[in-house]
C-alpha cells in the first residue's frame, strides 16, 4: 500500500508516533544525565527504569483496551 492510499488519521498517527519517539529519544539521555546530578545516580536510575516499566504497562493496557479486551 502506497503513503498516498492511507486514510488521513492513519498518516496523522503515523507521524505523531514517529515525532513523539524522536523527541523522548532524543531528551531521555540528558534527564538520565540531569537526575543523576541532582538527585543521585541510584536513585536517576530508579526513576528511570521505573519510567520505562510504567510506559511498557500503559501500552499493554492500551492495546488491550484498543482490542476490546481489557475487562475480559
């Protein structure tokens, strides 16, 4: 299927998507560095993972819910 041929809100999504994971790619490696200073490094890396855990939970429950299937 050729880019012309996809509806509107698929290529708006597609490229919110594309955008919205450049940026939080881009900015994730200086909060790391910026937490590390001000808070610690234990506790940046905490944050961190804790962040990253709680984003892969939120798209589990998205797609679920997407699907139909969340209450089931």
């Amino acid at each position: 299927m050729k880019w012309q041929e996809y509806p509107r809100n698929i290529k708006v999504r597609l490229i919110t998507s594309f955008f919205n994971r450049a940026v939080s790619s881009a900015v994730m490696p200086f909060m790391a560095l910026f937490f590390a200073e001000e808070i610690g490094k234990v506790a940046a890396g905490m944050f961190l993972i804790f962040t990253v855990v709680m984003l892969y939970f939120r798209s589990l429950a998205k797609k679920e819910s997407t699907d139909g299937n969340l209450f089931v």
